[in-house]
C-alpha cells in the first residue's frame, strides 16, 4: 500500500514567491530532485533544514511507515493515551511525501530508487535514512505469536491488543529502551519482569553501585528484575502462542508477552546491495560531511556510521540531518564526535550520565533512604571534571555536565552533598543544550542581541531546550543573570498586567477596547488583550458581551456562546444549577439532542454537554432550551461555571446542611460573573465532603453550626486542595464573605491566573485580613461591585434570540447561509456520533502559546 | 493581499471575481467565512477599512475555522490567531509567524460598489 500525500496547502504564487526569495538569502547548489529514503526523526529534521534554509529543487521522501515521521522518543506516551497524531511531527508544504513506500534496491548508475511496489523514483542527491531495526538474539521460540519488538507504532498497537487477555509481559533487555518497554508493559496492566544478560540494569549509562539503586526503585514499583540473566527458550502453550520463557538455570517465568529490547542494528541492507561502503559490523560509512562513497549519496541518523561509531541518540541524528542538509545547500559543515551524555526520566526513576565513565579517582555520595546515587569521576589532582553518574536525582547533571573537561568550581564531595555550584559561572563555551549543541555563549548572545526577556524566545531563536527539555532549568538560570527582568506585560500590545488593566478601566471609566489601546496601548492588540480586555469589561458590567466592539474582542467561544471542538464544530452546556434537574427538563435535553443529531455526556460538573452542534444549528438549539427554561451555563467562558452538590440534608441520612439549596442560591447569584479565569464551586452538606468542594476555587462544607468556606481548591494540571478560609458561617455572612473574595480576585489576579496561583501569590493570611478584617477598607465596594453584577444579570443566549442582528452572525458561510460546513461529517460510536476528523498534513506537538 | 477600493488595477483584470457580501456585513476586526467554487474563504476586515482573504483551514488542527479567530496585529502586521492553538498568520502573506514552515493560502479581494469580491483563481 503506498499513499501519497502532498504536504502542500498553500496557493502556488505563495511556494514560487517562497521558493525564490530563499529564507535567509542561501543559494541552494544546483540540486534539482533530492530523495530521501526513510521517515523517521532524523529524516523529519533533514527535510525540515532543507526547506526553512530555502532548498531550491523538489523533495521526494519515501517512507516505509504508513505514517510520517513522528517522535519516537516520546513512543511510551503513545500507549498513555497520547495518539499517534500527538507525536507526529510536521511535513514542511512542498515535500512530497509517499508512505508504504519501502525502497528495494538502488541503481546508482541510472541514479534511481525503485520501491517494493514497483515505482521507480530518479534522484540527483540521494540521502539514506533508514535508521535501525531492533535486535532480536537468536533464542529459541523468538518468531512464535506474543514475541514482539518495540520501535513503531505498529508494534506498540500490536503489543497493547496482545495484552489484553494477558497476565504477564517480560522485555528482554534491561537498557535504556528496555526499561520503557516495561514502563509500557505494566502501564498496560501486566505483571512486568525485565530480563538483562548484564550484571546490572542500564549497564551502559551506570556503574555497578548506581544499578543496584535504579534496581532498587524500580523493584519497588512492583517490577520483577532478573540481571545476569539470558533466555534459553522461549516455549508455547497448546495455542501456540507465548506462555513462558525459560532462563539458563531452568527457572520459568510464566508470560505471555515478550518484548525484545536487546539492542539494535542500523539498516545498511539497502547500502550493502547498492556496494556502498558499510562497517564490519554494520553501518553505512559516511565522512565529516555525512558523504557515504558515492558523492551523490549521504546517509544520516543511525544507520550512519561515522568514524566507526553508530549513534542512536535524537542529538547526534540531528546533528547529522543538519550537517547534509548544509552540505546539500554548498555549505561545509562538519560532523564531529558527540556528547553521548543522556539523562532521562525512567519509570519515575531520574538516571543520567556524562561524560566519561572511569577515572583516576571518584566521589560517590549515596543516600539509600532516598535511593539517590551520584558519583563524579575526576583527574588525579581531583580538579577536572571527567564525568558522572546519576541515579534518583539527576541535579548534578544540569549544574555539573558544562564542566566536564574543565576545573570544578569547588571540590567534588562539596558539590554532590550542595546540589551543585550555587553560583555557576559557565564558560561561554560549555554546552547548555545537547540535542541541538547550544552554547551558553550563543544563548547570551541571543538574548542580548535579539532582546529576548523569556524561555519561549530563547527556544525560538536558538533551539535550545526544544528537545529533552532538560536544559530549560538552566535558560532560566542564564536569562535572570544576564540581568533580564521578566517582563509582567501582558503582550507587546499593554506593559501593563491584568490587574493593572483592570485598575486603568475601572478608575477611568473606560468602556471600549479603542479607548484604552489607544491611551494606554499601542497597536491593534491580539489574541491575548482583546479577551482579557473583554473579561475586564464584562466583569465590570458593560451590557451584553456581543455588543457593539465588544463583539471582536471575544474569542469564538464566547463569540458563539459555546465551546469549539477539534473538528470545528461546538458544544452546548445548558446552566443545571446545582445539578438538580426535573425530569421534564432532561426529556427536553434528550430530545434537542436526538433532533440534532449530537453527542451528550454528563460532565465532571453535574450537568450535561451537547456535542457536534454546526454554528448555524446553535440559535435553532437554544431556542427549544429557551424555550424550555434553561439558561446560557457560560461553559465557554471564562467565567463562574458550576456550583456541584451533593444530595445533602434533604434525603441523605448524613447531611446537616442544605447543600442543594445553597448550591443552587450560589449558582444563581455569580452566574454570568466573568473573572479572570474560569471559577468552579461546590456544596457538600457534610464533612464526608461527597460534593469534593476543596478542590473548587471556592467550596464550603457544612457544619452542625453553619458552612465552613474554603477557597483556591482546583484540579487540571496542577491539582490544589483549597484552604479553610472561615469557619462556621451563618449563610448570611458566607454569602457576603464569597462576593468579596470574588471580587478582590477578579481585580488583582492575572490573565488566566486560577484562584489557587492567585492566593499562593497573595498570601492567604493577607486575602484574610483584606476580605475578612477589610485591611485596605475596600469590602464596601466589592460588595457593591457584586450587587451591581447580580443585579444587572440577563441570560446571554436569550438575549441574542431576541436580536435579529446578533443572530444573523451565527451562519457557517456569510455567502451562503444556508449552507452547513461541508468540511464537517460524522461517525457512529457506541450508539452515539462522533467527528471525522480532517487529515492533516501539517500536525503540532503542543500549543504554540497558551 | 491587501486591495482597497480605489485599487483599480485588480478590477481591471475582471475575471474569477465573485461577490460574498455587502461591505457593511463585514465587522471591523472580525471575519466571515465564504464558501466559493469548493473554496472555504476567511474574509477578514480590520479597524482601518482594509479587507484581507486567506484560507479558513487552520494547517494544525486541520479544522476549518479560521474565519473565527481573533484579529489584531503584531508589529505592523495584521493577524489573525487561530481559534483552536492560537497560532498566529499574516492576514498579509497568509505565513504563520510562530512557525515560518507553514501558511495559508491567500486570495485576491477588493471592494466593488458597495460589494466585496473575492477572486480563487
């Protein structure tokens, strides 16, 4: 199977205009058809090079995968969740790009690759990068059914189907990728043993005493380690497929999954054929300039062997990718020996190495409590640095590792029990981050020459830390030494930050976005103010947060009134306030969903989300909700969301409070309340606390005398359990200590700042005494403030249905209103719709901001 | 892409012009979507009266939503950020600034009588 797909979306004037104005003005040499065989990272990088340096001719890859490229370090996280999406990396437009294209032979004479499909592609430059093939030793039972080996996607999927009705899992081969194979196997449920012929686990990143720690860690995980170990046979059940594996002394492991991870071999195959030069033991022989021994053709990445090394490390692959990539374009760079320090994150497990791995004399500092080892091993004056070990707290590799070669800061023992030097003046020549070979020299540069103030732009200008990521602790280091002051605007458009913004509005009375960017800002403001500016406004009370300007200021959540979704289409959330429901209500919601045709599911806060809903069907939906009582629930606002509850007094033998109906008193009061960030709450009518109200911005749990208040609680990525904030309130006083602590949160937090990142700035002891003891005589206005919202709340949704001309912007197509996005289709699941996605052919890795 | 209404030489070149909307449909900083010939086009009008068109789908969600992102300008340029990652592109060049590897297709567009026209060949 061979699918084409061109990664090309832009006009043609565009890729012309492109390809002539030659990105940094390099004159690509006279290579017209460039070929690369294999897609994998190395490749990615190669192509990408390639085209951001302005390559003059056409790309053709030919990949085997019937994927592109994506990232196989990250290959574990595919089996976590993450798809195989996630991890693919972008395909720069203009490449052609064939995959299940598996290349069989070479005519180096005629100068044409011809692929297993019988398609025949002509090359001027040919660029191998084939990568490697795990290594299976030759045991006995290696090819039955349940014996896998972990490089691909492929095999991840064919491994998690095999685990399904399986009980155990072994990886044989207890290095670097065999230890994330188990990581794999037990996040799949197995009972994981990892089986190393070495005396210790990771032998060739550690020393015997760090194996015994990193052992030691991860046999507390549950993991059974068996080291000095082989395989004699690997035996069948009646169905024939795995069930045991036999090791040399008779012992067997009963299993049903076996991954081999014993290393791997670079692909030469299709060099050997082509009469390449290849190594003795494998690898294609390249020089300086990654040049194997045909002019015409390089190799790169792992099946490259360079000075008779075969690296297998993303670092050196992308360095190599870069040096061919110059070469191709007339330059002269030169590959040299790398760095083969690594530090990584196992199983929880921190274990790094640097630099050499003996020497004249060695300090180890060993905390068995904590499992921690680390040892430097340095010159025989114990003045130079040679290298290190770490295992269970890697620090010394990020202070100490641009010392390697050099005089240490202090003595050995000192810096291992310190953490490392306190004040780390780097040469300028040490390297800061290894997988792009960043200098701390060049990131000074950077961020004096190009005035970066932050770590994203440092990233962006000198790639630092945009692979591991290990090196960013030390950008930050670099950036608050060069004496950068980290920058509290809001974006180029405001030096000011939100809640000085907010202050600016308030104070002045300013009620448009032209206004104040034109007094107070410059430019025309972005994707950052204009919604923050907008929450300002909305919180402030300024009328319906469609009118007028406001209307482009608010992003397409709030512009819609629902809640985008990756095909493109939206969500509506219907405010159920204390998620208590008639059963007349829920019938209307059934039914608006099964007349649109949408996907419902119960949320974390006790209501119910429409999914699928095209922008056209939006109006059509919240009138039968309307219609039928229901309210905007502002899920797609940054904004008060919901107050959950548990069943409280009412019917539960427990309760001592009224949970429900405060909940519901709660929700009615701050609905529509815009803030900084989105704000959750819950009632529980008891101290079993069934509602989980701390983990809410603001949460109260009933006492026998009254509601305990506790605030600054969330989940999502940093989870927080709120703090008791007042003891024992009649409702009275809760009520009135709520809108006060809104308020004060709503004037002093930043852009998207939760409640729990807000308090732990301001202290809880001082949001006390301002909210509680009014220190700065203040809680006058704030409650005023939040009497002036309660009573000024109108119903969004309805308020657009009454407008004509609101209305007449929910349309997919200003040309045809008519008409639905043909872009958007459905598929069945489980009784229910859910989206097609779109192929892409450009795919990101993460947010670019958030 | 930038075409004012007293650009005349476009409107001289006459063919592939089709009429999506009145000018005054458009919203100063706020875009509309136009469906023409198969094409999804993001029609875009900023505070000062110019009117760009670039493609609607964002290349790294593969949705096609852009028409709904948040207009606004970096340095001098304009630009629109995608609703879905908040990427940011030229309205001009249709280039996305935070990753120069990857742009939107661009479209002619101009002002006819009180029309606006928008040209996908």
């Amino acid at each position: 199977m061979t699918s084409e797909r061109r990664a090309d979306a832009v006009s043609g004037a565009f890729r012309e205009g492109r390809a002539g104005r030659g990105a940094n003005g390099e004159a690509s040499a006279t290579v017209s058809r460039l070929v690369v065989v294999g897609h994998g990272p190395t490749a990615s990088r190669l192509v990408e090079t390639l085209t951001g340096r302005g390559f003059g001719g056409t790309i053709t890859v030919l990949g085997e995968e019937p994927r592109p490229a994506y990232d196989r370090v990250a290959l574990t996280s595919y089996l976590a969740g993450k798809s195989a999406e996630d991890l693919t990396y972008p395909v720069p437009e203009g490449v052609t790009l064939r995959l299940g294209a598996r290349v069989t032979g070479i005519d180096r004479e005629a100068k044409v690759v011809t692929t297993a499909d019988g398609h025949a592609e002509p090359y001027d430059v040919l660029v191998l990068a084939t990568g490697s093939s795990p290594f299976v030793p030759p045991v006995p039972g290696r090819d039955l059914d349940g014996c896998f080996v972990y490089r691909t996607i492929d095999d991840l999927d064919a491994i998690r189907e095999a685990s399904q009705d399986a009980v155990s899992g072994v990886v044989i081969g207890g290095g670097l990728l065999g230890l994330e194979a188990a990581d794999a196997l037990r996040g799949l449920g197995l009972a994981t043993h990892v089986v190393e012929m070495g005396g210790w686990l990771m032998p060739r990143q550690v020393d015997e005493g760090g194996g015994a720690v990193l052992r030691g860690h991860i046999e507390s995980l549950g993991l059974n380690v068996h080291t000095g170990a082989g395989v004699k046979e690997i035996v069948a059940g009646p169905d024939g497929r795995v069930n045991g594996l036999v090791k040399p002394d008779g012992e067997t492991i009963e299993t049903q999954v076996v991954v081999f991870s014993a290393g791997v071999r670079p692909r030469d195959e299709l060099a050997r054929a082509g009469g390449l030069d290849v190594g003795e033991r494998g690898g294609i022989v390249v020089d300086d300039g990654m040049r194997t021994s045909d002019p015409a053709i390089y190799a790169v990445g792992e099946c490259a062997l360079h000075e008779g090394m075969v690296y297998g490390l993303v670092g050196p692959c992308f360095t190599m990718a870069e040096v061919a990539a110059d070469r191709i374009l007339g330059g002269e760079a030169a590959f040299a020996p790398v760095d083969m320090s690594t530090k990584l994150k196992l199983l929880g497990v921190e274990v790094a190495q640097f630099g050499a791995m003996d020497g004249a004399l060695d300090v180890t500092f060993m905390d068995p409590v904590t499992g921690v080892y680390q040892k430097l091993f340095v010159s025989d004056d114990a003045r130079t640095l040679l290298g290190g070990i770490c295992v269970g707290d890697a620090a010394p590799y990020n202070t100490l590792k641009p010392f390697v070669g050099r005089e240490l800061p202090g003595s050995p023992s000192e810096l291992l029990f310190t953490g490392g030097p306190s004040n780390m003046d780097l040469p300028d020549d040490a390297q800061v981050c290894s997988c792009n070979n960043v200098t701390k020299g060049r990131i000074c540069s950077a961020i004096a020459d190009e005035g970066l103030t932050d770590v994203a732009g440092i990233k962006s200008c000198t790639r630092a830390g945009t692979a591991c990521g290990s090196c960013v602790p030390m950008l930050k280091q670099i950036l608050i030494k060069s004496g950068v002051e980290v920058s509290k605007a809001l974006c180029e458009h405001f030096a000011y930050s939100r809640a000085e913004l907010f202050d600016i509005v308030r104070v002045r009375g300013i009620t448009t976005f032209s206004q104040l960017i034109a007094e107070h800002g410059t430019g025309r403001g972005c994707d950052v103010c204009k919604p923050t500016v907008a929450s300002i406004l909305a919180s402030l009370g300024n009328g319906h947060i469609l009118d007028g300007e406001q209307a482009a200021l608010q992003d397409t959540n709030d512009h819609f009134l629902a809640n985008i979704q990756r095909n493109g289409t939206y969500s509506v959330v219907p405010r159920i306030p204390g998620g208590e429901i008639t059963p007349d209500k829920l019938i209307v919601i059934g039914e608006v969903a099964r007349d649109f045709g949408l996907y419902t599911k119960i949320t974390g806060g006790q209501r119910i989300d429409l999914f699928g809903a095209r922008v056209e069907q939006l109006p059509l939906i919240w009138k039968r909700l309307v219609d039928a009582g229901f309210e905007s629930g502002h899920a797609y606002g940054k904004a008060l969301r919901t107050v959950k509850s548990c069943v409280g007094s009412t019917w539960c033998r427990y309760g001592v409070q009224d949970s429900v109906g405060l909940a519901i008193a709660l929700e009615l009061r701050y609905r529509g309340l815009r803030s900084p960030h989105k704000l959750k709450s819950a009632v529980s009518g008891c101290a079993r606390e069934c509602a989980e109200a701390r983990g809410k911005d603001f949460g109260i749990i009933a006492t026998e005398q009254g509601w305990n208040l506790y605030v600054g609680g969330n989940g999502g990525f940093t989870p927080r359990h709120a703090d008791l904030f007042a003891s024992d309130l009649s409702t009275d006083e809760l009520i009135r200590v709520i809108d006060r602590f809104l308020m004060f949160y709503i004037r002093t937090a930043d852009r998207l700042q939760r409640t729990s990142v807000w308090l732990e700035n301001q202290g809880l002891d001082y949001v006390k005494e301002v909210v509680l003891e009014d220190s700065l005589g203040i809680c006058a206005e704030l409650e005023a403030q939040m009497e002036r919202h309660v009573a000024g709340y109108a119903d969004e949704w309805r308020a657009v249905l009454e407008d004509p001309e609101r209305l007449r912007r929910f349309v997919s197509f200003v040309n045809a209103p008519g008409t639905p996005d043909p872009s958007i289709s459905f598929e069945p699941e489980r009784d229910q719709v859910k989206p097609v996605l779109i192929p892409l052919e450009t795919v990101r890795l993460e947010p670019a901001r958030s | 892409m930038t075409v004012l209404s007293e650009d005349l030489r476009a409107s001289r070149e006459g063919a592939g012009w089709t009429r999506i909307c009145a000018y005054t449909d458009l919203l100063p900083e706020r875009g509309v979507c136009a469906l023409v010939d198969g094409h999804q086009i993001a029609v875009f009008r900023t505070f000062d009266g110019a009117l760009y068109a670039v493609g609607n789908r964002d290349p790294f969600s593969g949705a096609f939503v852009l028409s709904r992102g948040i207009v606004g300008s970096r340095g001098d340029e304009p630009t629109v950020s995608s609703p879905m990652h908040k990427q940011v592109f030229s309205l001009v060049s249709g280039e996305c600034l935070d990753d120069p590897a990857v742009a939107l297709p661009t479209y002619g567009i101009r002002v006819a009588g009180d029309a606006v026209e928008v040209n996908v060949l």
